[in-house]
C-alpha cells in the first residue's frame, strides 16, 4: 500500500515539474518583454526631449530678436510675438550683442530702426519670466535692461523707434532710447508698469521729462497712464504718426548726409 503511494505522489510531482517550468519560462518571457517595452518607450522619451530642447534652443537666442540689413539701415526686429515682444533675459542678451555688432560697423550702418514683430513693440518686462527668478536674478535682468537700453541711445548712428504697436513698461523706455520715434495709429504706450508696484528701471523717468517736461513726465509716471498715439503726438513724444511701421524706413531715407561723410557724424558728435 505505502509502495502504491509513494509511486502516485513520485508520478505527482514529475507531472508537476514541467508545468512549474512551463509557467516559470512564460514569466520570464513576459518579463523580458515587459523591459523591452520600457526601454523603448524611455528611448522615444529622450528622442522627443532632445528634440523638443533642439527646437527651443533654435528658436531661442536665434530668432528672439532679428537683425537684417537694408543697405545702409539695419533693421533690429524683436521677434516674440507670442509673448507681446516680452522683454526676457535671453532676448536682453541678444539685443545688446546686436547693438555692439552696429556699433562697430558705423561706416556700413548709417541709420537703425527698431521694431516688433506683431501686434506689439513690446510690452516691456516677462513677467511670467520675472515670477520664477531669484532676488540676484532679478536685479541681474534690471541690469541688463539698464545697460542694453544706454547701448542703444549711444549708438553712433541715428536710430529710429518704428512703434508698431503695444509698447508698454520697458518697450515704452527702448522707445525713449531711440532719437526719433513713429508710430502706428492704433498703437497704445506708457509706464503701466508704476500700476503694479514696480518703478521703471530702464532709464524712462529719466528721459521722459527730458524729452516732454517734468509735468508732462510726471503726470504720465504717477498715473501710469495709456497714451494712444494721436495724445503721444501732442506731448511731443513722437515725431509723427504713420499708416504702418514701414515708415520707418521712408524717414531713415530722409536722413542726408555730406558726401564721404557718414550721416551719424553729421546727427551727432558722440561716439
């Protein structure tokens, strides 16, 4: 009796084994595949991340601001249309690398609008940008703006701030940087940014009065007010008022200069 035993639990057991294997062999099958499938979608992950990261960094320093060359006038175009023409600190970044590269080459360079890509000049300051910086980061980006901005009213040449539209906070302040100003008649400018707490630091409270009067100047800062561009004509702020930014371009035409002599030395002694 115990021999019949023994020989059915025996037969139990090696019935069992291949079983055991069977599904021991599908587990590690399935787990094999399981990683495979992991790795893949990991390996597509990183694909689109670096992808994703090649798109920004091309779309980035390159094209958040434009220069292009019309004979002798160079064309400086902020290109964030998207964000208004925001004022972040790579775009900061890039405008003065571009002052300096107009600069150096006044005797091809002879006259310098500044435009935006749009429906704004610029609204001045990233905000959204401003809201993820550090104290040190941003007193660094008031820096930048401040010294970009002196770049451009000491340029050499005579520059020409072709408003086409919003430009508010320190779009407004690179507009007073700018010798001569035109606007579009929809366009809409001023210090808004005294409304949030946040005095401007680009240098437009100095050069407002001296452009339009202490009074005038004063009235515009304290209330933060919204000048359309007829109002903007009247305190003296603009030079005229055009039918589009293209403007721009007539006038820069209009600026003569004495033959072999290039039209900045004639504008201005500085520099």
């Amino acid at each position: 009796m115990e021999m019949q035993e023994q020989r059915l639990s025996r037969a139990s057991v090696q019935s069992e084994v291949p079983v055991q294997d069977q599904e021991q062999g599908q587990y590690q099958k399935n787990l094999k595949q399981g990683h495979e499938q992991v790795q893949d979608q990991v390996k597509d992950q990183v694909q689109v991340q670096v992808q994703v990261q090649g798109t920004l960094q091309e779309q980035g320093t390159v094209q958040s601001v434009k220069l292009d060359r019309h004979g002798h006038v160079a064309v400086i175009t902020l290109n964030r249309p998207a964000d208004l023409n925001a004022l972040n600190y790579e775009t900061l970044v890039r405008l003065g690398e571009i002052v300096v590269e107009i600069r150096e080459d006044r005797h091809q360079i002879r006259a310098v609008i500044v435009t935006g890509t749009g429906r704004a000049f610029s609204a001045g300051a990233d905000l959204k940008e401003r809201r993820t910086l550090n104290e040190q980061q941003v007193r660094r980006n008031v820096r930048a703006i401040r010294d970009v901005f002196t770049a451009v009213e000491e340029l050499p040449q005579p520059t020409i701030a072709a408003v086409n539209g919003y430009a508010f906070g320190g779009g407004f302040e690179l507009m007073l940087a700018c010798d001569l100003r035109l606007a579009v008649r929809d366009a809409r400018m001023g210090l808004t940014e005294v409304s949030l707490g946040i005095i401007p630091g680009a240098g437009g409270t100095q050069r407002l009065p001296r452009l339009i009067g202490p009074a005038r100047a004063k009235e515009l800062i304290l209330t933060a007010r919204k000048m359309n561009a007829q109002d903007a004509l009247q305190y003296g702020l603009l030079n005229g008022i055009a039918d589009d930014a293209c403007a721009a371009r007539g006038l820069s035409g209009q600026i003569r200069h004495k033959p072999g002599q290039p039209c900045w030395s004639v504008f201005r002694t500085r520099g």
